[in-house]
C-alpha cells in the first residue's frame, strides 16, 4: 500500500478543480506556513512547498489557479509524476489528511522536547511542552466538513433576521453622526480606508474614532506605524478628557485637567478594553493577526497602510504595486475570517491632487488600486495645512454614498464641530465619567 503523499494530493486537486478556497478555508494559508510553530512542515515540504507558496501568492494577486503548465514553466525541475496523483481526492477528505499529519508532526516535535526535558530531570519544562503542544492542536488547519450554508436549515432563525434593527449606528461609528446616519457604522467583515494628504490629520481622526468606538463599548486594538505609545496615549487622552495634546505633551496641565485625565485612566482600568500594539516598523499581517486572534477586538484601526510590508514581495505597500495589492486582500481577508471591522488610513500622490477640485479623488491614491478594489468605503480627507478644516467625502462606497461634510478641529478643547447634509451640529467630546 502506497501512502499517500498530501501535500502532493493537494497540490494536484487545487491544479485540477482550479479551486484553492477550500483549502483557504480550513487555514492552509501564507500566515499558516509562515508560522513556525504550526505543524505546516507534516504536509508540506521540498517541491510541494515551492509549488504551493507559488498557487497562493498567484492566486492572491491574480484570482486564478495556475495550471500545471504555467506552474512546469516556472519550475522545470519537477519530476514528470509530480502531478501523477490524479485519483479524485475530496478536498475534504484531504484537508482531513492534512489536520492528522499536522497533529503528527506537533506530537513527534513534542515527544522530542519533553524526554529532553525529563532526562534533564526539568519536570515543569515537560509539563509546559504538553500544554503548549495542546495549544497549537487546538488551532491551526482544521477539517470542518463543509463551508457552506444551507438555506433551508429548519433551525435558522429567520424571524431574529427580520427583525427591526435599532435607529442610527448598529455596527462601530466612527463619531460623526452625519456619516454614521448615512452608513450605519463599521459592521464585522469590512475594510474601511481613510485617505488624505500628509498632516491632513488622519491619524487624529483615527484616534477621534476610535475613542469613540471605546466609549460605545467597542473592543479596540490601534496600530501606528509613524508614531510611538506615548504620543499616541497623549492624542488619545486629549480627546477623551477634553485637553490640549500640546499641553499635555510638555506637561503643562492645570489641576482640572490632570483631575480628567486621571478619571479618564480610570475607566480605562474598568472598562472595555482598548489596546495600542508595540508593532510598529516593518508590521505585515502576519504580527496583525496574532494579536486579533489573542486581543479580540471589534475593531481595528491601522493608521499607515502605505508603510505595511507585504510577505510575498517583501516590498512596502505604499511604493510597490503588488505589495499594496496583496496586503490589502489580506487586510480585507483578515476582516471577513475574523469577523472584525478594519479600518486603515493611506495617502495620495501629492502631484497628482489637484487642489481646484475639493475633496480627493480615487486616482490620487498612492501605491496602487488594491485598497480601493478591497475597501468597503474610502473616506477622502482634505485639509488645507493653514487652516484647521477639514472636508470628509466619499471616494467609494460599496453601500450607500455618505454626504460630504466639513469639520472644524478646536484643539484646544479637542472637540469637533460637523457641518455638512444640510444641517450644523456640534460633537463635543465624550463625556468622562466620574468628572
């Protein structure tokens, strides 16, 4: 009896269906094989692993499958059978093969380091080997059997689908009501994008918003790859306790300020969590999705798309086309497999922004079309660098279009004033509980 070969069957399945979701599904992903400690090497490995790195860097930048012909022409070394496993393999039945060979591996990998550990006579390492590996064999790929939904499933319940939704926001807002009205806040599952000039204050906005969010009970996780923890926190308490960053930042606070800020600090302590990660210089989607699936966060917010590294090219999102094609679907992938809104911020190529026009134009964006083939909605934000007004429109919306609205920045008070569809309305900041 022959054993089989996965890694090889599933090669030869995805060529001859042209079909690689469902493996995508199950997990057998970039970020699954850039792991380490995954348990990849049980199913992949030599040629298998070239060809497979091969079928989805192209699948993510093309759409497509290659065949065995393209793949032949960029790999001539392949032996003439590499593909001779042409029984009807199941993509289930193999993704079910892959979780076993998987499991193997992390045991065998297991088994190794905890006799070291016990000929060391280092008990609790031993121990701490076994948890560990029951960990990992909890996550990873998984065999679920299916990835679809049938509709006549008789325990869906299809009066809770129906029912009325509340008024204004029902997913995360992003704090101004003229645009949540309209959009009807970040639901699980989209990529939203922020896109302006340099210092047209996208990375105060950003934190506007997601403050806000926080402040709606919203789980927060906040990525910025141009400024550090402490500016960010002192942004951050700025907007919540109503002080001058400025201020804060040389440590110039009055008595009732500090008194805020400290309250503020408190409900932090107490409340929904709000997170900043440490990842800053050279972040892929890889160190983005370790902390979303440890953090579980509702929403996150990347301020500085163009800076991400892509893991296939190795280049930056903001200067090489397929880098910002790639990581943008990953952004997007992220936010449909893990449930969560992403919203990110880029910028435009300052010679092609025309300013007689108001408001900036998709054409403008920097890098590529990948976050505007991959967002949900793009905000434009236009600021001449003299005055502090700001004028948000929408650049592409796979909904309804949000009005375009102006908003005056008081950074003193570190409070917005909205005029726009019709109507002026001020959004003072967030109260502070406890003040």
């Amino acid at each position: 009896m022959t054993t089989m070969n996965t890694g090889n069957a599933i090669i030869s399945c995805v060529v001859r269906t042209g079909d690689l979701k469902p493996f995508l599904d199950a997990g057998m992903t970039t970020s699954w094989l850039n792991d380490k400690d995954s348990g990849w090497d049980g199913v992949f490995d030599g040629p298998d692993l070239d060809v497979y790195e091969m079928l989805l860097a192209h699948s993510t930048k093309h759409g497509t499958v290659m065949t065995e012909e393209q793949i032949r022409a960029k790999i001539r070394n392949l032996p003439k059978d590499f593909f001779g496993q042409t029984r009807d393999y199941n993509p289930a039945e193999l993704i079910e093969q892959a979780v076993m060979d998987v499991q193997r591996r992390l045991l065998d990998n297991a088994a190794e380091d905890v006799n070291a550990a016990r000929k060391a006579r280092d008990i609790p390492s031993a121990v701490q080997t076994y948890l560990d590996a029951a960990q990992r064999l909890s996550k990873g790929i998984r065999a679920d059997g299916g990835s679809f939904t049938l509709l006549g499933d008789p325990e869906f319940d299809l009066e809770a689908f129906m029912a009325a939704k509340p008024e204004g926001v029902s997913g995360v807002p992003m704090g101004i009501a003229a645009i949540d009205d309209d959009f009807g806040g970040w639901q699980p599952g989209m990529l939203i994008t922020y896109l302006g000039r340099q210092k047209a204050m996208k990375t105060s906005m950003m934190l506007y918003s997601s403050y806000y969010a926080w402040n709606k009970g919203h789980r927060v996780l906040f990525y910025s790859v141009e400024l550090d923890e402490e500016l960010l926190r002192q942004r951050l308490y700025g907007i919540g306790a109503g002080v001058n960053a400025n201020r804060f930042r040389r440590g110039a606070l009055t008595d009732d300020e500090r008194d805020r800020v400290y309250a503020l600090q408190e409900r932090f302590d107490n409340e929904t969590e709000y997170a900043i990660s440490k990842k800053t210089a050279m972040l892929n989607l890889d160190d983005i999705t370790r902390e979303v699936d440890e953090f579980k966060p509702d929403v996150v917010y990347l301020d500085g798309f163009y800076f991400m590294r892509d893991r296939i090219t190795r280049r930056s999102a903001g200067s090489n086309w397929e880098a910002n094609e790639n990581v943008a679907a990953e952004l997007k992938e992220l936010a449909m497999t893990r449930r969560v809104a992403v919203v990110t911020s880029t910028q435009v190529q300052e010679k092609q922004h025309n300013k007689k026009q108001d408001g900036i134009d998709a054409a403008t964006i920097m890098g590529g079309t990948g976050l505007l083939k991959a967002s949900d909605l793009v905000l434009g934000l236009d600021k001449d660098p003299s005055e502090d007004e700001l004028l948000i429109n929408c650049v592409l919306s796979r909904f309804k279009p949000v009005d375009d609205v102006t908003v005056l920045w008081n950074w003193d008070k570190m409070e917005l004033e909205v005029k726009g569809a019709g109507r002026t309305e001020r959004m003072a900041r967030v109260d502070v509980s406890g003040v």
